[in-house]
C-alpha cells in the first residue's frame, strides 16, 4: 500500500512532505456544509467551507482552552490563603521528620 510507505506517496507528483487527507461526504457531513453554505454564501467551494469550518473549530478549541485557564487561576486566587493559620508553626517540618530517609 503507497500510504503506509513512510512518507507522503505524492512525493514524486507534488512538492510536498505533508499528508493528503481524503474526507468522503457523507449525509452527515453534507448536512453541515449545507448549513456552512447557508452561513457563509459568499464560499461556493464546498472543499473551501471545509476549511472554513476547520479554522472555526479551531478558534473554538482555542477560546474553550483560554477559558478553562482563566478559570483555574481565578479559582487558584480566590482560594490562595484559604488555610493559613490553619496548621501550627513547624507543622511541615515535623510531618518530614516522620518520613522515610
């Protein structure tokens, strides 16, 4: 098989090392280039919704990300503090002592 040959099997044919993809259009898929189509009409090409829709998810996959960090930190500053005073001076050093070496 050419696509298990370790590199790109339209190496000879275009200059490229990357991979090809090769998406068939089933009715699921045609559905949302259907819908992409409606939204974005000025694209005629459906491979160019293709991509459309594939730089979409992407800025969603990254504004999910920042949120979820934004997130953490905002819970790591509202609870930084929480327990002080709540162990006694030298706490730490003597649940070390009881450690192994």
């Amino acid at each position: 098989m050419l696509h298990l040959a370790g590199r790109c099997y339209t190496y000879a044919i275009v200059p490229t090392t990357r991979p090809r993809l090769t998406i068939t259009e089933t009715d699921e898929l045609a559905t949302t280039l259907d819908a992409a189509a409606a939204r974005w009409p000025e694209i005629r090409s459906r491979r160019e919704l293709l991509l459309r829709l594939v730089e979409q998810g992407r800025e969603v996959l990254d504004r999910e990300h920042g949120e979820a960090t934004a997130r953490r930190r905002d819970a790591v500053r509202r609870t930084s503090g929480a327990l002080t005073g709540a162990y006694e001076p030298g706490y730490l050093e003597r649940l070390r002592d009881d450690w192994p070496a």
